[in-house]
C-alpha cells in the first residue's frame, strides 16, 4: 500500500467528510473507492476511444446500405418535427 500527500480544497473536503460520514466509511475509504471508480472509468473511456478509432466508417455504410428498408415496429418510430426527425423522449 502506498500513500500520497493530496491537497484537497476545503469545500471539497468538508463534502468528502459528509459523505464519508454518511456512508458509515472512513475518509480513506471513500476517497479511495472514488479514486479506484474515477480510474475504471478513464479506463473504460480509453478502451471505447481506442475501438472507436480503428472503426472503418465505410464499412459501417456498407453495412447499413444492405439493412432492408421497412417500416419500424410499433412504437420505434422517429417523431417528425418540423420537417426533420428526432429521437422520442
């Protein structure tokens, strides 16, 4: 185990102790569960970032261009607004 000298500004502190306080955890705890979770996070960013960069656009087109075109199920369709489609909400 290692330790870090971490300067932390007060405010975020105080909120750190809240919430370590909250969660019946020591300081230490939480602070490094949300480290450990900041870092899997980065670390599923990257792995999506490095997928997205070897993807072939054209061959994704391809792919679409051979779907069939018919009519969404019930319920999937795309709302018209103004002319132009968007996503339901």
């Amino acid at each position: 185990m290692s330790t870090y000298p971490l300067r932390i500004a007060d405010h975020v502190m105080e909120e750190a102790k809240r919430a370590a306080a909250e969660d019946n955890v020591s300081l230490n705890q939480l602070l490094s569960a949300f480290i450990a979770d900041g870092i899997g996070h980065r670390r599923a960013i990257m792995s999506l970032k490095n997928r997205a960069a070897r993807g072939n656009v054209d061959a994704a087109l391809a792919i679409l261009d051979r779907a069939p075109d018919v009519e969404p199920d019930p319920g999937d369709e795309l709302i018209k607004s103004q002319g132009a489609s968007s996503y339901p909400r």
